[in-house]
C-alpha cells in the first residue's frame, strides 16, 4: 500500500442507517474526507465528529530539476521547521497527512456546546485567527487546556491549516483566556474576542514603479463642505527651495512568503510603465537613491513643465485674475514668485469678484475686485480697492483704498472710508475711514476720519472737520493681546499671593498655639541628652512635628516672597503700557478747522483724557500730561 492510498482501501467500518460507526481514516485534507463521508453515507456532517489521532508531516526539495520523495520528519524537526530559511524555496514543499477517528456524536455531551468559535484568515492566509462570539458561555473542568486546544486544531484541520508548523504561537495567546476561565469557573464572553494561532511567513509585496508629481498634489481642488472649488484651480504650482517637486518610485520584485497551509506564494513581478521621459533644467537637482529618483527645487519659484522639460520661474505675467482665465492663485508666501496682473482699465477688475491671491510679491496694475483678497509679502495695487475686499501683506501700496488693508508698512494714496490697520501708515490724501496703527502720517486730512494710533499721530494740512484723533497704547491687535495676557498673568499672581498669605497666617496661629508646649519640650529634651538618658519617643516626635510645621511655614514665607516679586514683575510690564502714552504725540502741522476731537485713552485708571482744538488755533503738538494731583490733560507739549 502507498503512503498517500485511497480512503476506500483503509476504512474499516460497520454502517447502520443514519448513523456511522467509528472509523479510522488517514487523510491529508480533512475538510474533504469529513465531506465524502457524510456524501456517502447520507448523513449530515453535523452529525459526526473526528479525533486527531497523530500527524506525519512531510518535505521534499527539488534540486537541478530533480524531485526527490517526500520524507517524513521527526517531531523536532516539525518544530524547527519554521524557522528554516527553505520555506522560502519555491521548490521545497511540505505534506501532512493526518490519522483521524471518525465517529458519531449519538447523544455525546458537548463541553463546548455553547462556545461559539470560528477559524478565519487573512486574504493571504498567513495569519489564522480564532474567534469566539459574544454571549459564548464555558464551564471550566480538569482537563479544560487540552480539550480546548483540541477543540481549536479540529477546526484548523476543517479550514485545512497545518498542525505544529506555524502554530507555536497558539498557547501563549489563550493562555490569558484560559487563567480568567479557570478563576471563574463559568466564563461569560461580554464582547468578541479575537486569538492569533497560527503565523506563516508574510510576503513582501512587489512594489510598481510610479511617478509622483508631488507639487501637483499641494494644488489638488479644495474641498469645501465636500464640494469642489472650481475657483481654486492651481493655475500656479509653487514651490519653495530644497521641495520635492517630481519622485520616481523604482520597481523592486517583492519576497517569497509561505502561507499556514504550507503553500509557497510567489510575488508578481512588478510593473514598469513609468519611468521618467522627460528632462530638467539646472534649476532642479536630480537625487538618484535605491528606491527612489527625487527631484528637488534648487530655488523658489513656480513649476513650469514646457517641451517635455520641468523648470522653475519666478515671475509671471497674466491680464486678469478671475474665475474664467485662472481662477483663484495661492502660492506660497515663502515660495519666490512675482506676479504681474496687467489689466488697467478703470471699469474692469484686475483682480475678479470672489478671487483668493496669495503670493510673495504681486503688482496690481488695476482694480481689485469685491469680496477679493490678496495675501502677499509685498503688494502694489495701481488701481483701486472695493469696499468689501481685503488685503493682507507686508509692504502695501495702494492708490485709492476703500477696503480693508492689514499689512507692516502701509502706503495710500487716498484713502476713501476704507479701512486700515497696520504697524505704520502713510498716506497722501485721506477723506473719511478708520485707521488703527502704531504711527499714523497724512499729508492732507479731509473730514469722518477715524485715527487710533499707539505713539504718533502726524497731519501735514488739516482740510476738514469731525476727526477723531486717538492716542491707544494698546490699539494695535498684537498690543492689545499682550496686555490681556499681561492682565490674566497679573490676576493669577494676584490669586495665588492670596492663597500662599491665608495658608502662612492658618500656619503662624497654629504655631502661636504651640509655641509654649514645644518650648518645654525642647527643654526636657536638652536634659535628656545632658543626662544621657535615652529621649521618649512620643516627645521626639511631637519636636519633629513642630520643626516640619516651622520649616513648612519658613518654605511658605520663601514661596510669598518669590510670587510677591513675580507680581511687581509683571506690575512694571503691565504699566510700562501705559507710561510711553506721555511720550506719544498728536501733530497738526497746519491749523485747527471746524470740529475735531482728540483722545488720549489711559489703563490704570481707565479712562479717556479729552480734547476740542479750538477753531482757527495754532496748536501744533499736542501731548498728555499729568499735574501734582494726578489730574490728567491734553496741553501743547514739545515734540
């Protein structure tokens, strides 16, 4: 007889209806063998159950073209079998074939009736979980361990997963399951619970080759409220110095692996359809790296890709910014990209209605647009701005400004009611607006203009009327954060100084109170060692109770001390807000007209200092100052 005979020619078996007497069957797949059984016999497979009697595994290696016999290993060699590097070989192959006892359930008591568990795998099969359902329900008994760890290699046997090879790992995962069944005698799973039992050697995959245009992603359509911006179109690419702009992913043939059915598995042999066709200017630098080919910026700019060959700019010049030629343009700030938008006519937009800019620098030669806004370190705008659009930067000039500019520098050659906050504002011709900065400088003051300035305030020719000139140590947006800042710091100190004082005066009444009992303690003590009689204990611990007491009282002292300096710290910040307001300046070069107001704002104590410059008057510095009573007034003051 052969070592792999039929199942026919090694049954011995009685058979009655509906049921099947025990049968002992060599099998090398059980699933099938349990199958053709009940086929036969016309009975349902539930109806029967199998014993795992023993198991031979098997190997051969086919060597030149040669195929030698299967060959039977020891247990040790079963058990080291995962760790050989031939499980890698294509052509080593492994068998087991497994002696089983077939039998019938008849009226059999289950142990493990109401343990719903179920063997699955991973698509490679070379992980095997076990996994036991919620509401699954056990008694432990004596010989629980091995009937469980039976009950799991029947059914990787059914799911046709080999025994003993990669399955080291099985005891050590239900050992925790195992210990909280044995404590509690009948174990309830309140949730699934999920084992791993068996690993084989996973394969590495076969990588493809692909070309990744990673500057294309950064401009990829936005997304807003899960529909596309077809305003944000990315008609510039930019980058900034040292960026990847271009990768190329090598192929590389992945690694054999070997499934927990002993199965070798082969990786696919990779893909080639993207290698890089096309060529660089000096501007880009080639890196070439094992895996990869990277393309990186040598300087900042914008990606330019013309007659197959990738470059680098660093201006550009458009007509218009609108939906229907670019759409929306947002390059990066640090990237070094200028544009030039050329449309000049007074009754078009050079910048279109809804548009988003944002770039390094930017030269406007026309109109911006309603609800616009351009973000750039540097922004000229030839034309003039809308009521509603916004303009961000550094260093901005603009012609005629009826929006809202934020920016470091600000230059305006006419301000009409826009609105403007900045670090410093210079502007030729101002006729009704609001102005928020650190200095403020008109050449021609019109009327309804509001100016709130941190240190000075300049009009060269006063036109107009019913200005508001605002001397704010704290109206600029950055002043103004860190002196709420500055106020919550003092309040906390101020709290905590509080606490530390009531905790030192609980501590110094307790002390008082104990201050004579300790004395005499302490006495009795010095006799004590005088006399060299060994000290009470109840007495030594009552003087170290006290000392503890006295030092923490010391440390507490220390801790007011440090928190009390740390309040006069943040004391000084807080009012050096307020001391360079006597230094700060309202200048009007030429003579007062109709009705103007002036306002000097103070925080300790909060108030406003006003002032009405009189018709016609010749006042041409005008400062705050305070008399010995510490009475506040606008007066004329050296500049």
């Amino acid at each position: 007889m052969g070592l792999f005979s039929s199942t026919k020619e090694q049954m011995s078996e009685v058979v009655r209806e509906n049921t099947i007497a025990s049968v002992v069957v060599r099998t090398s797949n059980v699933a099938n063998e349990l199958l053709a059984v009940s086929s036969s016999r016309k009975i349902p497979v539930s109806a029967f159950d199998f014993r795992l009697l023993s198991t031979q595994t098997y190997t051969k290696l086919e060597v030149d073209g040669k195929e030698e016999e299967f060959e039977e290993l020891t247990s040790d060699e079963v058990a080291e079998l995962h760790a050989n590097t031939l499980l890698l070989d294509e052509h080593f192959e492994i068998k087991q074939v497994y002696e089983i006892e077939i039998y019938d359930k008849g009226d059999e008591e289950d142990p493990f009736a109401n343990l719903q568990m179920s063997v699955g795998a991973t698509v490679s099969l070379t992980k095997v979980y076990l996994t036991i359902k919620a509401g699954s329900s056990v008694v432990y008994y004596d010989n629980f361990e091995k009937d469980l760890v039976s009950e799991i290699k029947k059914r990787m046997l059914r799911a046709n997963v080999t025994i003993g090879i990669f399955d080291s790992i099985l005891h050590k995962e239900i050992s925790n399951i195992i210990a909280k069944i044995r404590v509690a005698g009948e174990y309830f799973f309140e949730k699934k619970e999920t084992f791993l039992i068996s690993e084989g050697l996973e394969p590495v995959a076969t990588i493809d080759d692909a070309l990744i245009l990673h500057y294309e992603k950064k401009s990829d359509n936005d997304l807003e409220d899960d529909k596309i911006n077809y305003a944000k179109r990315g008609y510039l690419k930019s980058v900034t110095a040292g960026e990847i702009l271009v990768e190329y992913i090598k192929p590389k043939l992945g690694e054999n692996g070997r499934n927990c059915r002993a199965q070798f598995i082969k990786p696919k042999e990779p893909t080639v359809k993207n290698e890089p066709a096309f060529s660089v200017t000096d501007k880009i630098k080639v890196v070439v790296g094992d895996d990869n080919i990277t393309y990186l910026a040598q300087d900042g700019g914008y990606v330019t890709f013309e007659n197959n060959t990738y470059d680098i700019r660093q201006d550009v010049d458009v007509t218009e910014i609108s939906f229907k030629t670019t759409g929306s343009i947002e390059s990066e700030l640090s990237a070094d990209v200028f544009i030039n938008v050329k449309e000049k006519d007074v009754l078009k937009d050079a910048i279109g209605m809804g548009m988003d800019v944002e770039v390094n620098e930017i030269n406007i030669e026309g109109n911006v647009g309603s609800n616009a806004t351009v973000r750039a370190n540097k922004a000229v705008i030839e034309g003039q701005t809308h009521k509603s659009s916004k303009i961000y930067g550094g260093d901005v000039q603009i012609n005629i400004h009826k929006g809202y500019v934020s920016g470091d520098e600000v230059h305006i050659t006419r301000l009409e009611h826009g609105t403007i906050e900045a670090r410093k504002v210079t502007i030729s011709q101002a006729m009704g607006g609001k102005i928020i900065a650190d200095e403020v400088e008109i050449e021609v003051l019109a009327s309804h203009v509001n100016i709130q300035a941190v240190r000075r305030i300049e009009i060269k020719r006063l036109k107009g009327e019913e200005n508001k000139f605002i001397i704010d140590p704290v109206a600029t947006k950055e002043i103004n954060e860190s002196l709420e800042d500055s106020q919550e710091q003092l309040q906390e100190a101020k709290s905590h100084i509080t606490e530390v004082k009531k905790e030192i005066e609980e501590y110094d009444k307790r002390i008082q109170a104990s201050k004579q009992s300790f004395n005499e303690i302490k006495k009795r003590l010095v006799q004590y060692k005088k006399s060299g009689v060994k000290m009470p204990a109840q007495f030594v611990k009552k003087y170290k109770q006290f000392q503890a007491m006295y030092d923490y009282l010391e440390s507490l002292k220390e801790e007011l001390k440090e928190k009390n300096d740390r309040y006069d710290i943040l004391s000084q910040k807080h009012k050096s807000y307020q001391n360079d307001i006597f230094d700060a300046r309202v200048i009007n070069r030429d003579r007062w007209k109709g009705h103007n107001e002036i306002i000097f704002r103070l925080i300790e104590p909060n108030i406003e200092v006003k002032f009405f410059p009189p018709n016609a008057a010749k006042m041409e510095v005008l400062g705050l100052i305070m008399d010995e009573n510490d009475d506040y007034f606008i007066k004329v003051v050296e500049e």
